[in-house]
C-alpha cells in the first residue's frame, strides 16, 4: 500500500496490545519503505512531521530509520569523521582505526577551511564529488561538471549544507548480474510503502 505523509497523518495510529502496532486502512503494517521524506520539500507543514514521528515511534521496520536517515547526511558524516568523535562511540581504538581507514575524505564548504577546500576540489576535479547534504545521488557533481560549477556559488551562506567528498577509487574487475526485467513503477508525490510482511529477527 502506497501512502503520502498526509494520509499517514490523517488515517494511521499506534495500536495493539503494546501500543506499537502501525495501523493504516484497517490493517496492520510491519514494514514502512520511504520512497520520499529526504528532502525538506518533504516536509512543508506539521503534518508532515507528526506523520514521520508516528511512523518511527511504531514497532515497523523503517527503512531508512531516523538515525540511518541521519546517517547519512553528509554533515553528520563530517562531524563523525573529526578526530576523537568517533571513538566516543567506538571505545576500542584498534576497531575505531580499522573503521578510519575507509572513511572518504570530507571537505566542508562553510567555515574556515572553505577556500582550501574549493581549491583543493578544483585543483583535482575528478578526485572529488560535490555532494549536496543528503544520500540518494542524482545530486551530485563531478570531474569537468564539478569544475565548470565553479566555486563561488557554493562558498555562500544558503550553500553550506554542500561538501566535496574523495572520490573511491575501486579496482575494476569482471563480473556477472543476473537480473528478472520488471516493469518500473511510478513515483507520485511524497509517499512511504506500507508492508504487512511478517519480519522475525
């Protein structure tokens, strides 16, 4: 079942005898798939939010959760990355160094290290993506795309939700993907996926 914030809004409550059951429709749902909710269009009213706070109070699985949401914003990844914050959550400093190792540089455009960052990213536009705050791609800038961008439009106050990332640069290697063809389905407007799937962990 497909539905907007503002149906969850307006016909979904907590039930059951824990008072965590997600209801919507007459039936009870166990899965939540946001296909929207990441941007702040999202997100035009109370309503909206009252929606999303009633969907992660639930017992459903979300996915994403609000902390996997958070997750990935670039400016949390930012501040996670910053030497010692880390390790406040991973205590042991040989497993807080083994996760360092793979972390992608993260170069704010905000703040004192502003121009060396946008100089850093022009100087070496394919080793850098210029990523807007959030996850999900299609938002991205690279290699002449990033340079032609330029730098000035992105070091103003209404831009610092973007950062350059390190480009991965991973082996190429040979490999196989079998896939069933399926037909895509539309997207409309702002919406979640209610799952009444049986999930045991």
């Amino acid at each position: 079942m497909r539905a907007t914030l503002q149906e969850i809004h307006a016909g979904a409550a907590l039930g059951g005898a824990d008072g965590k059951s997600l209801l919507y429709g007459g039936d009870t749902f166990s899965v939540v798939y946001f296909r929207a909710g990441y941007t702040p269009t999202d997100f035009p009213g109370e309503v909206e939010w009252a929606a999303r706070e009633l969907l992660e109070r639930s017992g459903a699985v979300k996915s994403p959760s609000a902390a996997m949401h958070l997750a990935g914003c670039k400016k949390v990844q930012q501040v996670l990355a910053a030497p010692g914050v880390l390790e406040k959550f991973v205590p042991a400093a040989a497993d807080a160094a083994e996760m360092r190792r793979v972390f992608a540089g993260l170069y704010a455009l905000d703040g004192e290290g502003a121009g060396a960052a946008v100089a850093r990213g022009l100087a070496d536009p394919d080793g850098f993506v210029l990523k807007p705050q959030r996850e999900g791609g299609g938002n991205n800038l690279y290699g002449e795309e990033l340079a032609a961008a330029g730098h000035t439009r992105y070091c103003s106050p209404h831009h610092v939700t973007k950062c350059y990332e390190q480009k991965q640069k991973q082996k190429a290697f040979t490999n196989h993907r079998l896939a069933q063809a399926r037909k895509s389905e539309p997207v409309i407007g702002p919406c979640c996926l209610l799952l009444p799937w049986l999930v045991t962990l």
